[in-house]
C-alpha cells in the first residue's frame, strides 16, 4: 500500500468512525489483503490465517469508532491484528497439543524448523503484549514495512526506542537477548 | 478465499461494527442514568419520570449510534435539557401559600427551562448551520430530559415545557429567516 493509500485509507476510516456507512466497504476493502498477509506471514497456515484475519477484520471495525484521525489507519490495525493472530496461534497450539502428545508424533526436520520460527513469533508476539500500544504499532509498521503513526527522523527515533524496550522485555521474560 | 466466503466476512465485521457503535453509544449516554434516577427520586411521579428519562437514554443511544449529524446533537440537547430538569427539580422543593392553598413553582420554572432550552438550543443550530437531523436531535433529547423534572405537575409541566421551548425557538428562527447572511463559514 503506498502513501496515497495509506492517506485514503486514513480518510475512510475518519469517516466510518464518524458513522458515515459507506465508508464501509473502503474500509474493509483497504484492510483485507494487508491483514490476511500479516496473519499469513505470523501463522504459517492458510486456513489459520484465514481464520485469524476474520477476527482481526471484525475487532478491528468493531472498535472503528473509537479511531483517532491524528493516527495512522494502517499500523493501528496492523497492531489489532497482530495481537489476534497470537491470539489465533495460541488457540491452534492447545488444540494440537493434545493429539501429538497422544500419538507420539516425532517431526521432521523441516517441521522442527517451522515449530520453531511458530514458537519464536509466539515469543516475540508475547513480548510485543508487554509493550505500549504506540511501540506495537510501530513495530508493526516497521515489521510490515509501512509508513508509520509518523514519517522520518521521529519515526526512527520512535523505533529504536520501541526495539530497545522490545529487547529489554524479552530479556525479562525468556531470559535471552 | 471465494467470493460467497468475502461476503460472509463482510457481513460478520459489518455486524461487528454496528455492535461497536452501540456499544459505544450506550456507555457514552450511560451518564444519564443516575440523572434520571435522581429525578424520578426526587419526582412526586416517578413513573412518569422514569418513562422520559429512558426514552431520552434510548434516543440518545440511537442519535450516537447513527452517527454523523445527530450524534453530534447529544451533548447540547443533553445540556439544553439539563436546564428545564434542575429548575423544576429545585422549585419542586419550593412552595408558595396563598388564600386558595400552597402550590410549587413547577410549573413557572418549566416554562423558564424550556425557554432557555429552547433558546440556547436555536443559537447553537443557528451558528452552526445545523440540518434538521440536529435540530430534531437536539430538540427532542433536550425536551426528553426536561419533561423528567416538568411531570410534577402532570403533563400541563410538560406542555409549559413545550410551550417555553417553542417560544425560545422561534423568534431565533424567524431573526434568521428575515436576515440576509454571507455563505456558510
């Protein structure tokens, strides 16, 4: 999404904040595809994903009308919609406990590695709870590869100070680095 | 994800939002709740009361949940109506004795209250430049909570209420109609 879309997405969801209801499918329009790929990108799986973007779609535009125009439409979703894929993830991992443990299932070297990348965005997803809502959403952007709450040297200094408390938190909680 | 499923999504996050809106809305009138307990405590008929004080939750609700326009006619006709309401809440307590027997004030201060309502009400729409979904708004919300504290005196409080709001209103009106004005700011 480039910064035209980025700014027409903004206005939109003033808009549907505002109760204007055509705003609507704008919206989810501009919000599908970048959802579905965050959770795409975070569980792996596209049933998963498909799954957890529903969700993220829902509170997502459940809570439009709490939106604050002076914010960016895009990483405050983002942020909404990561925390529902962890939440999402959680889910899948209680469901899929129990059979593997009752099978004795040994996996393979290939799913030892995505079990693994899984556990690590779970990690950092939990961490991320931690955090402010500004440093998630800004490290979701960063993460995302988007235009930010705010654009340049404030951005940066923003994500560096967020990354430098992402680090500290992780550390506190899993003990590493 | 085929089309049949998009417009499953769709459908739940629209439910999803409307949800949110009344949500939102019911929490951002909920304020008005121990007002309208507090008259209909104070009210010699507090089921009267209790019956304005609910239709002006429920209207308010509904003006926030449909958003743009009304909603923003919350807040004035809430505080317009908060006039009319204290007024006739204080000079219930007050009574007057004369030859024929004591009486309230009620009924002056109804028609005071709905004056000042009305009145604010019109200079407000007025600067404004508001649409008749504000006006509609604002006026019944503010007549709603007002007719809380005028039921004292049964319903000819609440016609004084009515008649005091009408008469804030329209000379308001009728100075606009017959001034020229500039575009709208």
């Amino acid at each position: 999404m480039n910064t035209l879309e980025d700014a027409e997405l903004d206005a939109w969801m003033a808009r549907l904040a505002d109760g204007d209801r055509s705003a609507f499918d704008g919206v989810f329009e501009r919000l599908h595809g970048p959802l579905n790929r965050l959770c795409l990108g975070f569980l792996g799986d596209e049933a998963d994903a498909a799954d957890a973007t529903q969700e993220a779609l829902q509170k997502v535009l459940e809570r439009a009308s709490d939106y604050d125009p002076a914010r960016r439409a895009l990483p405050w979703a983002l942020a909404l919609a990561g925390w529902e894929c962890r939440t999402v993830a959680r889910r899948r991992q209680r469901r899929r406990e129990v059979p593997e443990a009752e099978a004795g299932v040994r996996p393979g070297a290939d799913e030892e590695e995505a079990f693994a990348q899984r556990k690590l965005v779970e990690a950092a997803m939990a961490v991320m709870g931690t955090l402010s809502e500004q440093d998630r959403e800004t490290l979701t952007a960063t993460f995302w590869e988007e235009a930010g709450p705010v654009a340049g040297a404030t951005f940066r200094k923003r994500r560096e100070r967020a990354l430098t408390r992402l680090r500290q938190a992780f550390w506190r909680i899993h003990g590493l680095g | 994800m085929d089309s049949a499923e998009l417009q499953q999504v769709r459908a739940r996050a629209r439910r999803a939002y409307e949800w949110g809106r009344i949500r939102r809305a019911a929490l951002g009138v909920a304020p008005v709740l121990p007002l309208v307990a507090l008259a209909a405590y104070h009210s010699s008929r507090p089921g009267t009361a209790w019956t304005f004080g609910m239709g002006a939750f429920l209207l308010g609700t509904a003006l926030l949940w449909v958003g743009r326009e009304p909603q923003r006619a919350v807040l004035p006709g809430l505080a317009a109506g908060a006039v009319p309401l204290v007024l006739a809440l204080c000079a219930n307590q007050v009574h007057v004795c004369g030859p024929d027997g004591c009486s309230t004030l009620c009924m002056p201060a109804c028609i005071a209250g709905g004056l000042a309502a009305g009145a604010g009400i019109a200079a407000l729409g007025l600067r404004r430049r508001a649409g008749w979904a504000w006006w509609a708004g604002a006026s019944s919300l503010s007549l709603l909570l007002g007719a809380m504290g005028c039921s004292c005196v049964g319903y000819s409080g609440v016609a004084g209420l009515f008649g005091g709001y009408a008469v804030g209103v329209i000379p308001l009106l009728l100075k606009r109609a017959v001034t020229p004005t500039g575009p709208a700011a």
